[in-house]
C-alpha cells in the first residue's frame, strides 16, 4: 500500500483519531503505520479496503475523494473504534487541502488540474464554514483567537525541530494538523498551508520518498515559524500577506489578444503529467494554458497535441505556441492561469515571430533585471499571492560544455560578458530536453535566442526550455521538439569549446557551514546539534570570508542547541524549544536571503561588458 492508493483524509479527522488514543496505543502508532503500509488494498467506488490482516478489513468512505469525517473510517477489529487502526491509517493517507476556488464563477473549469511543476499536488477537502471568534478585535490587527491559532502552529513547528524527522513521527504530525485545522477557521491559510507542506514532507522523508529534498523540508519549516511569529505585530498590508489567501480566485480580465510564446512538458515526482502553453498580451504579460493530470511523461507526450482547453478553440498545446489566440470573457488567476469557464470563448489569431511586437520585448530587458525579477519569484519566501514569472529571456552564444559533479551542462554567453550554465530542464529520457542539449553543446559559436528558468545558484545558471531555430526559421520547443545534426550550423573552427569555467563570486563562500547545521537540525533534531562540540573554527572561517552575522548565528545555535537548565535539586528542566526555534529561524532565513544576494551578484555584468575570460 502507497499514500497515493488511499483517498485524502481531511487534516481534523486525522487529528481527532490521533488525540482520541490512549497513550499506550499512541506508542504503537508509527509501527502501525509501518505495519499498515505493507498491506494490500482494494479500491470499490468511494470506499477504500485495507486488508489489516487475513480476517480484519478497513474501511475508508471518501465521497468525492476525500474523507470527511472520523466515523467514514472503519475497522473490524475486535477493539473498534478504539484500535491503533483507524488512526493509522488516516496518518498514512495524504493530508486534504480545501477546494481550490473556480475560474470567475461558479461552476467554471481551469485550464490546469493539477498545480505547477515545482509543487506537490494536493488533494482537496470539503470546505469548512470559517468565523471568527473574536468579532471586537481592530479589523487591520489580528485577533486574541488568530493569535492563539498562530502560538499552537509555532509551538508544533517547534516541537518537530526539537524532535527532528525520525522523532517527528504521527503523533507530532497530528499536532501540526489539528493546529493547521484550528489556523484555517481563524482565516489564516498562508500558516495552515505551511503547516500541511510541512506534515507531507516528515511523511515522505520517513517513508525514504526519492523525490524528498531536507532544503524543501527547512524552507517549509522556516514558512511556518516565520509566519506564525509575524502574526501577533503585524497590521494593515502586512497582516493580509501573513494571512494569505485561502485559494487564488480567477478574476474576470475581458478581451484579450494572446501571442503564443513556448510549450513545455510538465511531469511531477508524483505521478502528474501534461503540458503548459506560454502566451504573452500586448502589454507583455505572461499566462499560461495548462492541461496537467495524473499520467506522468506519457501523458505530457500526448497532450501537447491535443486541443488546449479554452473556447472554441481547435489549436493543440503545440499550435498554440506559435500561433495566437482571441479571446473574450477571460479569467486570469493571480500567477496568470488563464481559466477556462463555460463564459470564456476563444477563436484562433495570428501570431508573432519572437523577434517581432509584443514578444521581442521580452529579451530587450538587461540579464540582470531579468535574474533579479525571477529570483523575487523563486524566492523560498516569496509571498504566495505575489505573481511574478521565474522564465528568462536571453541572447547567447553557445561555448561548449562544462563538466560538473552531477553532469554536463551547456555554457553559453549572454549581454554584458556573463557566462551562463545552460542545464536540462527534464532528465526523463522520453523527452528531448537532453538530447537536444547536447547536440546545441556541439555547435560552439552558435547564436541563439533562448527561453529558460532560473535556478538559484552561485553562478548564472538556466533550465534551457525553448530556443530559436538554430539555422532556419521558427523556434524548438526543447522539450517535445527534437534537432537533427542537420539544423545545426557550421561549426565555427575560430571558437574553442569551452571544457571548465570558474562558477561564480560566490562559489568559494563558506556559507553552507551554516547551512548544513541548519538542515543537521531538521535531519536528526536539537540534541544531535547540541552534540557538536567547538565550533569554533567554522565560526573563525566565516569572519575571515565577510560573514560576521554567519559565524554570529552558528554560534548562537549550537550554544542553544546545547543549553540545558537545572532546578534547585539538579534535575534537568524541559529545553527552552521555543527560543531554539527563534534561533533557528533566524539562521534559516539568513542562509537563504545571503544565497539569494549571491544569486542575484552573479548575475552582474562582466567589468568591461564584453570580456570573455577564459
């Protein structure tokens, strides 16, 4: 049995089955949901089947998908309802997120049914009556019950730091739940999302998920603490960005003239697959059309050539990548899906060459206020409703490759001498991402027009998407389009194909001294942080690299790690958790905001504009 083979259970219905056992059987939970896990399952309409053992079944009902109530689980052991069972299994089923709210109206469909790439796909829960319990609060600060809502969230979150994940089992994951619960009928989804983020990636670093990254598990973690700490002293804009939006309604948007830009295949760590069309407005907004569902890359190969899903429109993902579209009644969600509801008509128009209006307009921006628009997008704090795009648009000479610990890449030059890594956006083999890379890094010298996304990095560095054609007309689609040695120029014998580069201002930094003691946390907990020893000479090596505050932190952290108060008798007292956590946070959230400065420097052009150093 997989989480995916059980229906989403809703976060309180995990919680109460949790809280509902008796400490003996809340000792017994994460062998049960081990034990659980090994055991066969049968799907019948609504109703999942578990085969506990060979004359005792489980029951999930889950209309439309998701298990609503605690009473929908059933177990036909003699100690039901009171079993290790119940709870057991909704621990080892996924965490239920809200229904994301329709495009402009009732009853509308999106262009897209599953989320972006870089995103887990959620499943969706029943929607909960929100109110608020304290009406006399000031309505631009948050209220005494929000506030109360948002300490539970911080005191979980810190209680998985002291743990860590091999301790952070199903009775912590439970608390964060029934805290995300609580959080969500106090109108604060940013901290209940965060929460739910966080409960998904404990599971999937427990269960050995090869997708599982620690960086995703600290970058959720610091959201969480972060945001609950913000809550209580923020006001007015502040409060409504700590908040967040329950769902990211599609807002009426009329008329729109699209001009079809690139396609790209999307295929998540979870099963997902589908395209996602760019297109551009005469103002040079982006947007995008998307048809992504459970199917992995077999289904993202075989959508890109069907009908997108908008209007009357006959284009395939494909079509519409070069070509343009009219379109009146549109919805537009705040990240710039386009919704494709029953108002929204859509008919085919001309398109634009990518060097012609609107499009051209896109590579006439600098390199560097591309980077650093991307990097406000991809930042690991980026404000949820903030918008944005993470797509560059360069003018490159390709210089050959560059060998590196996990691979090969493409070096390429762009606008004021900054040499760029040129990577595979896909590594799956039914896609052309790297077969067409490695055929561009055989052309050196080689003028090209690029589309890429930015990956934070201590050197300028790109997923390579799309391209121009390398010797005719029309643009790749690098994903679903496959070059022939025929499309490729000439080789140049004046351009020497460039084997090794320098990687950047930051690439000597010794800021992952720090980095690594804070994921160290995240991995084994407090006590095994507090066991380091001298860190003395790490701290010494920051200050001599400029890094006065890294070494400051380092510090701080492992002393705080390691501080254990006695009583009177000489018993050792309960760790201060909480001040660890703040600790903690604050060193996440410096490791991350100095990556992404060096990120951004990285990207400033050469002295001189043009100098090629080899």
């Amino acid at each position: 049995m997989t989480a995916a083979q059980l229906p989403a259970v809703a976060p309180e219905v995990t919680a109460t089955l949790v809280e509902d056992l008796s400490p003996r059987l809340r000792k017994r939970l994460d062998a049960a949901v081990t034990k659980l896990a090994a055991r066969p399952v049968h799907r019948d309409g609504d109703t999942v089947t578990v085969a506990v053992d060979d004359e005792t079944d489980l029951r999930l009902h889950a209309p439309g998908g998701v298990v609503a109530t605690a009473d929908a689980i059933t177990c036909g052991c003699l100690l039901s309802p009171a079993c290790v069972h119940r709870a057991a299994a909704a621990c080892a089923a996924p965490a239920a997120d809200p229904p994301a709210e329709a495009a402009g109206q009732p009853g509308a469909a999106t262009t897209e049914s599953a989320p972006h790439p870089d995103d887990a796909p959620h499943d969706h829960a029943p929607h909960h009556v929100t109110t608020d319990t304290d009406t006399d609060a000031a309505p631009d600060v948050a209220s005494p019950a929000q506030c109360a809502a948002a300490e539970a969230l911080r005191s979980a979150a810190a209680a998985v730091l002291e743990a860590g994940v091999d301790g952070a089992g199903a009775v912590a994951q439970a608390a964060l739940l029934r805290a995300a619960h609580t959080a969500r009928l106090q109108h604060l989804p940013r901290a209940a999302g965060a929460a739910l983020s966080v409960v998904t990636l404990l599971r999937a670093a427990r269960a050995g998920d090869p997708s599982y990254r620690t960086a995703d598990l600290v970058t959720a973690l610091a959201e969480l603490l972060g945001t609950a700490h913000r809550l209580g002293s923020a006001s007015g804009e502040e409060l409504d960005a700590v908040k967040g939006r329950a769902r990211r309604p599609y807002s009426p948007d009329g008329s729109l003239r699209l001009y079809g830009l690139f396609t790209e295949p999307v295929v998540t760590a979870s099963g997902h697959g589908g395209a996602r069309t760019w297109v551009v407005g005469p103002d040079g907004r982006l947007c995008t059309v998307g048809d992504v569902a459970p199917g992995g890359v077999g289904r993202a190969l075989g959508v890109a050539d069907r009908a997108v899903r908008l209007g009357e429109s006959a284009l395939t993902h494909r079509e519409l990548g070069r070509a343009g579209l009219a379109v009146s009644g549109a919805t537009v969600s705040p990240d710039g899906r386009l919704g494709a509801g029953k108002g929204v008509k859509a008919v085919t128009a001309r398109g634009a060459a990518w060097t012609e209006p609107p499009l051209a307009a896109l590579w006439e921006t600098p390199p560097l206020q591309q980077a650093t628009r991307a990097l406000r997008s991809v930042s690991r704090y980026a404000n949820p409703d903030g918008g944005g795009s993470d797509l560059l648009f360069l003018d490159v000479e390709l210089h050959g490759t560059v060998r590196e610990p996990g691979g090969t890449c493409l070096l390429a030059w762009c606008d004021g001498g900054v040499a760029v890594r040129l990577t595979v956006a896909d590594d799956d083999p039914a896609l052309a991402h790297r077969d067409n890379l490695m055929l561009l890094a055989s052309a050196p010298g080689t003028r090209l027009r690029i589309i890429g996304r930015l990956v934070p990095a201590l050197h300028p560095r790109l997923a390579l998407l799309a391209c121009s054609h390398p010797t005719g007309e029309g643009t790749i689609d690098l994903g679903f389009d496959r070059l022939r040695r025929a499309d490729l120029p000439v080789p140049d014998a004046r351009v020497e194909p460039v084997r090794h580069e320098p990687v950047g201002s930051g690439a000597g930094s010794p800021l992952h001294l720090l980095e690594r003691r804070v994921e160290q946390t995240v991995t084994a907990g407090r006590a095994a942080l507090g066991l380091l020893g001298d860190v003395s000479a790490e701290t010494r090596r920051l200050r001599r690299a400029g890094l006065p505050t890294a070494a400051g932190l380092l510090a701080v952290l492992r002393a705080s790690a390691a501080r254990r108060e006695r009583d009177p008798f000489g018993r050792l007292l309960p760790a201060d958790t909480d001040g660890f956590a703040t600790h903690w946070l604050s060193a996440a959230r410096y490791t991350s905001a100095v990556s992404e400065s060096l990120c951004a420097a990285a990207w400033e052009p050469a002295q001189g504009g043009t100098t090629r150093s080899r």
